[in-house]
C-alpha cells in the first residue's frame, strides 16, 4: 500500500471510531455519515528578524493560494498576542474530509506555482534556516460544530482576537465525556452568552493527549473578559458543570490558553 494511501485511511478510521465511542451505537451510526471537518494546526517557532517577514511572504503569496487550490481553507494565520515562545506563528488549515490530509499536502507540493513563489522560502540553506521548527496537530471537528465557522469580522475587515483553547484529560474516557459535554449543551451556552466558537476539535494526533482544543473570537479583550463572566454566571452552566460525571475534577486536568491575532492576510 503507498503511504498517502495507508496515511488516508487510517485517519478516517481513527475519526470514525473516535466519534462512535462517543455516542450510543444507533447515535453513532446516524452522525457517522455527517461531513466533519479536519484540521491541521501548525505552529511555526521562528526567530526575531527577517525571517518573520519572509514567513509573511511566503504564506501570502505561496502557501495560501496553494492550499486553496487543492481545496484547503479557509486557512487561518495568526500571531501570538499574549502567550508563550513569541515570536511563534499558528496556521489552521481546514480540511473538507479526512482523505484531504494526505492527498491536499501531495498537491500543494507538486504545484509549479507554489515552487515557484515559495522559492526563497522552500529553498533556504542548512547555515539559515526559515524557522526554528514546526510543530503539528491533527484534530476532527466535533459533532456538535462539525464546520468551521468564519468570523463576521473577516468580511468587514474589523478588528478581532481569538483565544485558542486547550482541555487535557486524565484518560481518553474523561476526554470523550468532556467532547460529550460541550455538544450535549457547552456550545449552546457558549452561544447564548456571546462565547463565539471558530472551532471545536479533538487531537488525534499531538502533543499533551489526551486533550480537545478549540478557539473563540472576540473583537477586543474586553468583551471577550465580559462574556466570559456571563458564561460563568449562566444557571444552564452552573447546572451542567456540576452533573457528575461532567464536573471538572471528574474529566478535567489542565486547561491552558493562548491569544493570537490575524496575519493581514489570514482567511479566518
């Protein structure tokens, strides 16, 4: 079997029996035909100086239009606003389906016009290099958000923060009750109280596992520390949140979070 064969069909069955064990069988069953995104977060660590432009250039001119034209996006890039191992910059690439991981990066590859306009960037030497290293997750949309939801403010080109969230359990038992959590009401109080999700997804491949991750948008740090105070006050939350079984002590380990700001150019 080539490789991006096997790669593809590995990742569809680890997303298929990764959201069966979820559900009830006949649940399960039902959701397993849903079209559920994927999503690769990469995070590229670079160092203070020209290459941070030369990441810029690259993702503007090389590396978006290429991932778009082999039917990935929208692709989303960000900056570290508060957060560590400044200067780091994240990219979200939204996969359609789980067969896109392996045959998009094939594609994005392979494209002459890619090559060539990457080429400063492709091509840099051992003595200088174009980033420190990459880091990379993979994650499947839950079922409760199985898509990607673009924020408003992209369109109208205003301002926005977005505060990526990561959620570590003790098993991967406590980690499929949180997932069970957030689409069995979580994401619906989130709404309510003006908590807007971009994305919900769990790890299937990463660091810190197990663990799901997803990220909100604000159009300032104000709001955003407002809405979070209405969430906490909620009586649907505060009801959730103390049924066993879904308490944090029950599946909950360590939470941490970052706040990034959009690339000029990013998508999301």
């Amino acid at each position: 079997m080539k490789r991006r064969e096997f790669v593809k069909s590995s990742v569809a069955a680890t997303s298929l029996a990764s959201l069966g064990s979820v559900l009830p069988a006949s649940a399960a069953e039902s959701k397993a035909n849903l079209p559920r995104e994927h999503y690769e977060l990469r995070l590229y660590h670079l160092r203070r100086g020209p290459k941070q432009k030369l990441f810029d250039d690259f993702y503007r001119q090389a590396a978006i239009p290429a991932w778009n034209r082999a039917g990935v996006g929208p692709v989303g890039v960000f900056n570290v606003m508060y957060g560590p191992d400044s200067p780091t910059m994240y990219v979200l690439l939204t996969h359609k389906s789980a067969e896109s991981i392996a045959m998009a990066t094939d594609r994005v590859r392979s494209d002459p016009d890619y090559q060539k306009a990457g080429a400063e960037f492709i091509n840099v030497t051992p003595s200088d290099p174009a980033y420190v290293r990459v880091e990379s997750s993979l994650l499947a949309a839950f079922e409760g958000m199985p898509k990607l939801e673009v924020p408003a403010a992209v369109a109208e080109k205003k301002p926005r923060v977005f505060e990526l969230r990561t959620y570590e359990s003790h098993s991967k038992k406590a980690n499929k009750k949180k997932i069970e959590m957030f689409n069995n009401g979580e994401i619906a109080i989130f709404r309510k109280t003006g908590l807007q999700p971009v994305f919900f997804g769990e790890t299937l491949i990463g660091t810190k596992m197990p663990n799901l991750t997803y990220m909100l948008v604000f159009p300032d740090m104000a709001t955003r520390d407002r809405n979070w105070s209405m969430f906490g006050l909620d009586p649907e939350w505060k009801k959730l949140s103390t049924t066993p079984g879904y308490t944090d002590a029950e599946i909950v380990t360590n939470i941490s979070n970052v706040f990034l700001r959009p690339a000029p150019y990013s998508q999301i």
